[in-house]
C-alpha cells in the first residue's frame, strides 16, 4: 500500500462500455443507471458494449464501393473488439482491487493498459491503407480519430496508472473519445451509399446500435 491511501471505485454499466467513476466502496454495479445522454460528450468512454450478433461483411463477396466498405467495417469491428476487451480486462481489475493494496491495484492497469494500447495499435495496422471509394475513405479517416482517442487514453493509462487511481481522472480523454464516436457515426450515417448491399447496410445497423447511436439516423 502506497500512503495509505484506499482503493475507491465503483463500475457503472452503460449503454456505451464500463465507465470507472470515483466512489467510496468496494466495486458494485448501478442496476439503475441510464443509457446514456442525449449528448454523449461528457459522459463514459464509448464503445460497444457487446461483440455484434452479425459478422462483418466479407471484401471478396462485394465489388466496388461495397467491397471498400466491407474492408473498412472489418477492420472497425476488430478494433472495437480490441476497446472492448480493454474495458473488461479494467473492469476485472477494479472488480478484484484490495483496497489495502493500491501497488498492486496500479501495477494491473499499467499491465493491462499496456496490453490494450499494443492490441489498438496493430488493430489500426489493419485500417491504415487508404480506400478508393471517397466516401469510405472519408469514414475510415474519422474513424482513426476515434481509434487515436482510445489509444491516448491507454497509452496515457500505461505510463500513469494513477490515472485510474482514487484522485485520478479521465475526463479529458473520455469527452475526446466521445467527441470522435459521435463524429464516427454521423460521417457513417450520412457516407453510406443508399445502395449498400444489404448484408452491409445490415452490419453498418447493428454497429451503430450497438455503441454509437447517439441521436444520429442512420441511413441504413
């Protein structure tokens, strides 16, 4: 234990992923807690909550704009997945904390903010080729702006821990997150080509649904 200082945290499920707010005990869950403002911006770092019911659509089964869709939805769904695991691995980490042990507490969040910003930063490996449709292309530059912002927040956490700590604070990267997510999902809904293949169309749906619906209409 460093000072004497006490683990206090509690996890609150959201619509938009786990956010770790200060508190005053053990880890509990809010059963009550909303999901989610209208404006997304201030609130808990966003990403899907859960892996997609529908797969994300093959590049070699389309041609054209669908097939460069395809490719940019794979490599977001793999990055997602990538947020997420992140978000779980620190939940476990806050859900197993002893208080009498920050050392130990800051030691797990550096390991596992370690582990998240190598896994989002081959993730945006995948997504770095540029596109030959214009309208992909513009939603996979937003999309790397979002991508950008959970990597701060993970790289920041690696170096300092603390952030995560009883007098640390993630606001600033959780607005930037949020900010980026709701960019993403109105550059998505209003790129999408009316004409999508279904299957895409579908995915694109279950996406935005999924974490990034906000107050957007997607033309899906």
């Amino acid at each position: 234990m460093a000072g004497g200082a006490a683990i206090v945290v509690v996890l609150v499920l959201v619509a938009s992923g786990l956010f770790l707010a200060g508190a005053f005990e053990r880890p509990t869950v809010d059963a009550a807690a909303p999901s989610g403002p209208a404006d997304p911006t201030p609130g808990p770092p966003q990403a899907p909550t859960v892996p997609g019911d529908l797969d994300p659509p093959e590049p070699d089964a389309h041609t054209g704009s669908d097939a460069d869709f395809a490719q940019l939805l794979q490599g977001i769904e793999a990055s997602e997945r990538t947020m997420l695991r992140y978000q779980q691995e620190l939940g476990q980490v806050f859900a197993a904390a002893d208080p009498a042990d920050l050392d130990a507490f800051l030691a797990a969040v550096r390991t596992v903010s370690q582990d998240g910003a190598a896994a989002i930063t081959a993730a945006r490996q995948d997504l770095d080729e540029p596109l030959g449709t214009a309208a992909a292309e513009s939603v996979r530059t937003v999309y790397l702006g979002h991508l950008d912002a959970w990597r701060s927040l993970m790289e920041a956490a690696a170096q300092e821990p603390s952030l995560y700590g009883p007098t640390g604070d993630t606001s600033a990267f959780d607005r930037e997150i949020n900010a980026t997510a709701r960019d993403f999902a109105q550059a998505l809904a209003s790129s999408l080509p009316t004409d999508a293949d279904p299957e895409i169309a579908a995915f694109v749906e279950d996406l935005l649904d999924r974490g990034f619906r906000f107050d957007v209409d997607a033309q899906v």
